[in-house]
C-alpha cells in the first residue's frame, strides 16, 4: 500500500471539489485533440485508452468523452477504456459515474469501461495494450514518503531546507521514470501519452513551485497542531507532502535519457491555470465562500496523506484532528484571503511510444 496517499477523499467529495482540476483539463483540450491527431491507428478498429489515476470519475467522464469522441472521428468505433488508480480509490463512486447521466457510456454505448486497481507506478495492463493513456492532476504525487527526513518546520519542495531537497528531489525522480517506463512498455507502438501535472518554473529565480503559497499555509496550520502537541514534532520531521511540482527539464529527463529509444517527446510546457476558488471571489467579493471552497478543495485531495502520516499518529481521533487542522485552514484563509492564492504551473507533456 502506498504511504503516500490512499486516495482522494470518496462519497463524492472529491467530485464536488475538484473544479480546479477540471479546469486543468479544460486547459489542456488542444493538446488532447493533438494527442487523437497523432497516434497510430492500431489495426483492426478496436483501441484501449488508459487513464492513470483517474479517483471517482467526474472530471475522468469529461476528458474520456472528449477523447471518444475525437477518437471516432479518426474511425475507431470500439473502444475500452481502462481507469486507473490506487486500490483504495473509491471504486464504488467511480462505477456510479459510469452510470450517470454524465458518463461517456450514454454517448458512446458500445464502449466498456474496465478498471485497474493498481499502482501506475508499475504497469496496470498488458503490454503493448495502450493506443493512448491520459493523466489528469495525478502524476505529481509521490510513490511513497522520501527516505531519512528531517524537516521539522517544513513541508514541501518549495520550503525544504537544502540537506533534505535533494532527498525529494530524488524521490519524485525515481518515481517519474518509474512511470514513464511503465507507460513505455503499455503503450502500442504509435500509442500517444498526455500527462498534466503540477509544474515547475526553473526559468526564473526563484524557482517558481505550483501551489507553494498553499502548502506554506498549511505548514503553519500544522505547526500549530504540533505547539498544541496533537501531532508529535518527530513524525512531523519525517514527512513531507509527497507531491512534488516538476521542472521542464525533470518532467523531460527520463526521455531524453532511459527511455529515449521507447518514448519520443512531442510537447512538454507550463500553463498557469487560474484558481476557479480565486475567480469566484474576485467577481461575487464573498470571502466567506471562497475559504469555504478553497479548504474543501484543499481537503479533497489532502486529508488522505495528513491523515495516514501525521494525524493517525496523533494525541487523539484522527478525524478529530483533520477537523481541526482544515478549520484552522479555513480561518486563516478567511483572516487574509489574499495570502495564499493557488499559485498553479501546470506542466503539460505530451509523449509518443516509439515504433
Ligand atoms: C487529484 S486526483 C486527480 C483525479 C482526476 N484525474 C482529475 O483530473 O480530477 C489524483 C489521483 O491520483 C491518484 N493516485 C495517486 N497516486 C497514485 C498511484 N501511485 N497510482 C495510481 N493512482 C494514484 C489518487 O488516488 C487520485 O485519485
């Protein structure tokens, strides 16, 4: 089991708090039709697409659609499509999606929807099985915590001091390439993978990180919780939020490197995508709603990983302490709503399975 997370938080509550990783999709829709565009036609009429960590199918029904339906256009009439994520995804939120009114199945009755509950950090399917895979707002997480930390006041790549960076650092490297090799040996000869994730801009000094404002505000919210002595101060020291925001360069290495004779890069770039949580409040000025919708966003993806590491381990009931810690999120973004912006990069790449 992964100790990094076990998943977005289920019974609908990632779906209804997930609009920004829509938008990231969204953002990303000429790069999907150019993903169709490019991909070798396998023979036969019949294709499999894959989406690695898909959680409960929401904004997964949105771009599968879009996908089914520019794969049609290319002549492809029977296709399966493959969901995957961890195994303690809420699959059973997932099958629902399947059978709702937004669900590709209603347009597209003669597909079938198959799920892989696995890690995507080694292969979830067969070999040579993939015409195109997709990754939405996943590929960043970790596989597991970095060995050996020790960053008692710090929790993310951006305010890591420099002995535990490079620890990160090498973590998320070993992970992508784990990924990126496990994609290489899915994907059909001609195959075509889109991958959107948290990114980093080495272009600029600073380096600019993805949602650093956001994690720094949750570091003080967990300090917090560690002057209370509700989390111990030594489990803290060893953990970081395993999501870790990647250069161009990093996102590219592996494929300029390892696996270079398997995938070919056709794109890797950086969109910032505006915060919908951030949009909403410029327009209707309801401070209130926006720290509403930005903890319940935060929390969605979050709670999961805070709970496994840090709360579990804490003086008392650990849904007690999430409670505690993402009101204490919620105050503090309510106090100074212009201190912590989600301050996205989003990295787009776009890779093709060598012949
Ligand atoms: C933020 S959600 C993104 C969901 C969806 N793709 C979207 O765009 O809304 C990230 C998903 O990645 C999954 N994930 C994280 N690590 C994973 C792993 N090692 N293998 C498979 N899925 C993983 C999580 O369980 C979660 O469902």
């Amino acid at each position: 089991m992964s100790d990094a997370t076990q998943g977005m938080v289920g019974g609908g509550y990632y779906d209804a708090h997930s609009t920004f990783q829509a938008d990231v999709a969204e953002s990303a829709s000429r790069l999907l039709e150019r993903a169709c565009a490019a991909l070798s036609l396998p023979p036969g009429g019949t294709a499999m697409i894959a989406d690695y960590g898909c959680a409960e199918g929401r904004n997964s029904m949105a771009t599968i659609s879009t996908a089914l339906t520019l794969l049609a256009a290319r002549g492809l009439t029977s296709l399966a499509v493959l969901h995957n994520d961890l195994p303690t995804n809420d699959w059973r939120g997932l099958a629902d999606s399947l059978l709702s009114s937004s669900s590709y199945l209603r347009r597209f009755p003669q597909s079938r929807g198959l799920f892989a509950p696995c890690s995507f950090f080694e292969r979830v399917t067969l070999p040579g099985s993939i015409t195109l895979g997709v990754s939405g707002s996943a590929a960043h997480w970790l596989s597991r915590q970095p060995p050996d930390l020790d960053m008692p006041t710090s929790l993310y790549r951006s305010d890591a001091p420099a002995s535990e960076l490079p620890k990160i650092l090498a973590q998320a490297a070993s992970d992508w390439e784990a990924f990126l090799a496990a994609r290489a040996e899915e994907l059909q000869p001609g195959g075509v993978l889109l991958v959107l994730m948290l990114g980093s801009d080495a272009s600029v000094d600073p380096i600019r990180i993805s949602a650093a404002s956001l994690l720094s505000l949750m570091n003080d919210c967990a300090l917090q919780l560690i002057q209370a002595g509700d989390i111990p101060s030594d489990i803290y020291a060893r953990y970081c939020f395993p999501v870790v925001p990647r250069t161009i360069a990093e996102a590219s290495a592996p494929v300029e490197g390892a696996l270079a004779d398997r995938l070919e890069l056709l794109h890797c770039g950086l969109t910032a995508v505006p915060s919908p949580y951030q949009q909403a409040l410029e327009s209707s000025g309801d401070i209130d709603r926006f720290a509403r919708d930005y903890t319940a966003f935060t929390r969605a993806f979050s709670q999961s990983s805070l709970r496994q590491s840090l709360f579990r381990h804490g003086s008392g009931d650990p849904d007690v302490l999430a409670d505690r810690f993402y009101t204490l999120l919620q105050e503090r973004i309510r106090a100074d709503p212009q201190a912590c912006p989600f301050d996205d990069l989003t990295l787009a790449m776009l890779l093709r399975r060598r012949a």
